[in-house]
C-alpha cells in the first residue's frame, strides 16, 4: 500500500497509547516542545499542534513549502507528515527521516492530542 492511499484514521489510531506516544515522542523532542508554555526549538514548540493550521504559530520561522501547503494539522494531515515528512510536503525543513511504524505514529499523534487546551475528538 502506497503513502498517499487513504487510510482509515480510526483504526490507526486505536493501535495506539498516550503512554507509548509519550515514549516515543523522545525522537521529537530533540527539536520539538509539546508541553503548555513550551518554546520553539529547532522546530516549532506542538502544544496545542492538532487542530490547528499549519504554519501558525508567529513567533516561528517556517519553511515556504509548509506556509504554502496550507491545510490544517488533522489526524490524517499529521499521520501523513509523520510518515516521512520531506515526500508529504516538498521542501519541509523537517529533517527526520519519520515513522514509519503504524502504532509508534499512531501513540505519538495521540499524546500531541493531550497536549492540548482542546483534544480532537476521536472519530
């Protein structure tokens, strides 16, 4: 199966857990915050990063290509990215290489919902 077949959002998630999420969210916070009142790091700080639209936050320099893609962070846009993030949005300056475990993309999309002043709802 291909990257850009549509995947049932739904059943990724249940394959995973905010505790594992926040585990494997280890490989992200080199570059990234997730916690309230976190500060940009290489990368931009995610509390709050689901639901929101790309490229928001102001005080964060990003890529053109990712000002450019201008959609919003859904399940499905951040399971997308995380999969490899330099062949969903082309020209991203998001160097890691991504995740292409299922479960370990799905805890860690799970545990940004948490980390949040209004989680998503789970479809």
């Amino acid at each position: 199966s291909s990257a850009t077949e549509a995947v049932d959002i739904s059943a990724l998630l249940v394959m995973g857990s905010v505790e594992h999420g926040q585990k494997i969210f280890k490989k992200c916070s080199a570059c990234h915050s997730v916690k309230k009142g976190g500060k940009n790091k290489i990368g931009p700080a995610l509390y709050n990063v689901l639901g929101r639209n790309m490229a928001a936050l102001e005080d964060y320099k990003y890529s053109k290509a990712l000002i450019a893609f201008g959609k919003s962070w859904t399940f499905d846009q951040m399971n997308s990215f995380l999969i490899k993030p330099k062949d969903w949005i082309k020209g991203t300056k998001m160097s890691f290489a991504g995740l292409k475990n299922a479960k370990e993309r799905a805890a860690v999309i799970l545990y940004m919902n948490e980390n949040t002043n209004s989680p998503l709802q789970l479809q």
